[in-house]
C-alpha cells in the first residue's frame, strides 16, 4: 500500500471523549448525489476520475437535505445504510478498513429495498471524497477512536402509491467518535427478549435497512427500564413456552454475538436462516480465529482447558450459554465487547448467565486475544492479514483506493 500523508486532527477537539453520536455537524461536510433511473458515468467515471459525484460535497449545516412530505423513504422505509471507519494507523497515515465488504452489503441490500446501486467504484469514491473533505476530523491515533463513515442509500421520489421510488439519493456523511468504553469498566448486561422479535424468516434481518433499527428502540428502552444495556433477540419461531434454552438465538440490536465453549470452539450463529446481519467485524473475527488457532491454544486453555481452537458458524441456543467461559459482540463500533450478564426480566421464564471473564474489560483470555488480533489487523501489524487488501488509503489515488 502506499502512503501519504493525512493533517493533522482539529486543535482544540478532545476526540477521545467524543461519544457514540453525531459529533461537531458543523464541521461536516457529506456526499449528496441524485439520480431518478440509474447511475451513470456521468455521476461518476473511475477511468477518467469525473463526473457530477466530485462537485457533489456539501456543508452539513448549511444544506440540509430538502425532502417532500411524500418522500418514499420516509412514508415506506426504503433506506439502507452502512457503517464503516476510518482511523491514524501513524501521525500520518490514516486507512479505511474493509469498505468493499461494505460495498457488497449494500448491494444486495439495494437489490431489496429496488434502489439501483452506485457501482464499487463510484461508493469507493463517495467515500474517499467523504473522508478527504473531512480530513481534520480523523481523529489521532488512540484507542478505539475513529471517523466513523456512514454511506446511505434511499428512495427520495415523491410519492403515495406503493412502488418503487422515482428518484434515488446516494449520500455519505461522517462523524467523529471517541473510545466506545471510555467511562466503562465492565462487560455488557444483555436482556434475553422472548416477546419481541427483531427479525423472522423471510424478513429483512440480513439487511441493513432502517426498520431493523426502529424495530429494537422500544425493546432497548423498555429493557434500560430493568438495568440492562441492549437486547438478545431469539428466533420467535424456535420458542416454546417452557423450553427457552432450546431457543436458537440472534444477536443484539446492532451487534452480532460469539461464545467460546468449553470445548474449544467458538461459534457465532449461522447466517443461513436470513435472520442474522452479516457484520464485517463478525467476518474478520471468523477470519482471524482460522488464521491464529495456533497462536490461540493458550489463551483457549486458559479459558476452558481445551487447547484445540475452532471456528464455527451454526444454529446456537439460548442454553449452550450455560456451556460457555466467554461470550461477546462484536461490531465496527465496539469492536469486541465482553458480555458480563445473560438474563431474562420481569414476567418472562426464567434464565440467566453470568460470566466472570465478563465483569472487567477487555474481558476473558480469547476474547482479549481477539480484540489484540483484530487491532493488530486493523493497522495492518498482522502478517497474516497484510496482503488481503483489507486496509484502503484514502489519500492515495481514487484509482488505488477504488479498486
Ligand atoms: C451493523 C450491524 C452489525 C455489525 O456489523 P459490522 O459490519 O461488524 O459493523 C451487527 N448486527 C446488526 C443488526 C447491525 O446492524
């Protein structure tokens, strides 16, 4: 890969102690781009780097999005976003990690929601505009700290009738975030949902479109009412009253889970039944843990007495918890949190499982070790990971970074 330089961060920004949100919008610039059919050269062209998408950067303050109240996204929900990042990997190189995963999940995200798909190139360049026009807001090299990029896709035709919409905007816009756990010192306390669903077979949960998102607000607020910090969400349709631990499980609201057993493998549910968001940082930990099973033996003793690492994606259930040293999410946010405490609330069947490992962070021995792993990687410190192109300069040239 080659290098150059980026500026550096914003002075008088504390960018560790930004939070989880939309930070310093007036500083923002974004990516606003139209089309009423489907994309073009003329919005973008790699070959000769042009077209309206380089001229297409605006304030985030002073040009808000202009919507009619027919909007389709607004009255029908056909949005689908992303959530990458970039970050310092030195004071003067910053890399965006693994947009193309990105780029393919929102391709077939799109080919739900029937919005036409910018091609890789021109979502490449979006975003590489995106970062570059944001430049002072990358954060400095530091724990967890990102520009969080956040590429979205939606129908903006006006209309009442039930179709798919006229015209179609590509936007990218950014924030700057912090450290996830500043301020935390212990692993997560999830509620076991057993009424609510986030997603069903033959749904949309493999996509993410915006009514996954609003779907679990009011199960996070109302299971922040008993003390706990987001939601596992189960197969409705593998639960019958009484046998909860039989119930295969999910994820979190914006989140997806891993157990390490006892008896050396790590698994995290299987996407198979379309009911799971195919997280990238699910993918690179898949990834890793087949790369490094070797270097893993010890932590894996450590954790459960078993030296033999394996990987897994499969059908879990609530009860193989039980069975479990560690347990944690992951996602481009957090990365890897530990989870501290598995239970069910009030009025509902009876679980719960603590997880020592979970109560400080960064949690147990292979939950540590992936985290170290996946950091290794993402700054490109790990030789096994160095030459599958995971790692994009957004400073170098768009015919480089877009490929
Ligand atoms: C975004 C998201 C994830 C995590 O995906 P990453 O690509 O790892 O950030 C997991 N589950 C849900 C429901 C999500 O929306």
């Amino acid at each position: 890969m080659s290098t150059s330089s980026v500026p550096s961060p914003l002075e008088q920004v504390d960018f560790s102690s930004l939070p989880w949100d939309l930070n310093l919008p007036s500083n923002n610039y974004y990516i606003l781009i139209k089309t009423t059919n489907v994309w073009t050269t003329e919005h973008y062209d790699l070959e000769t780097d042009s077209g309206s998408l380089l001229t297409s950067i605006y304030s985030y303050e002073k040009h808000p999005l202009d919507l009619h109240p027919a909007t389709t996204s607004l009255n029908y929900g056909t949005t689908v976003w992303e959530g990458l990042k970039c970050y310092r990997r030195s004071d003067d190189q910053a890399v965006v990690f693994r947009a193309d995963r990105n780029y393919e999940r929102m391709r077939k995200g799109a080919e739900e929601m029937c919005l036409p798909m910018p091609d890789k190139a021109m979502f490449m360049r979006a975003i590489q505009l995106a970062v570059q026009a944001n430049k002072t807001l990358i954060p400095p090299m530091g724990e967890g700290m990102k520009l969080y990029v956040r590429p979205m896709l939606l129908g903006t035709g006006q209309q009442l009738g039930l179709y798919p919409s006229p015209e179609i905007t590509f936007l990218v816009y950014v924030s700057p975030t912090g450290n996830y756990f500043k301020g935390t010192s212990a692993g997560l306390k999830l509620h076991v949902e057993t009424r609510r669903a986030r997603a069903a077979r033959g749904g949309l949960g493999a996509v993410k479109c915006s009514s996954n998102y609003a779907i679990t607000i009011k199960p996070l607020v109302d299971c922040k009412k008993q003390g706990f910090m987001d939601n596992l969400f189960l197969e409705m349709e593998t639960y019958k009253g009484g046998e909860l631990e039989q119930a295969k499980i999910q994820e979190l609201s914006a989140a997806n889970v891993f157990l390490v057993l006892k008896t050396g493998e790590i698994v995290t549910p299987s996407l198979d039944r379309g009911t799971i968001l195919p997280g990238v940082t699910r993918e690179t930990v898949l990834h890793l843990i087949t790369l490094h099973a070797q270097e893993l033996s010890c932590a894996m003793e450590e954790s459960t007495g078993q030296r033999y690492v394996t990987a897994s994606s499969r059908d879990v259930s609530l009860g193989e918890f039980k069975n479990a040293t560690e347990a944690f999410c992951t996602g481009t946010a957090a990365e890897l949190v530990p989870i501290a405490r598995l239970a069910t609330g009030d009025g509902e069947e009876g679980f719960e499982v603590v997880f020592p490992y979970g109560q400080t962070l960064p949690g147990g021995p292979i939950t540590t070790a992936l985290l170290k792993l996946l950091r290794q990687a993402m700054v490109g410190h790990c030789d096994k990971t160095t030459n599958l192109g995971w790692l994009r300069d957004p400073f170098t040239l768009p015919t480089t970074f877009c490929e």
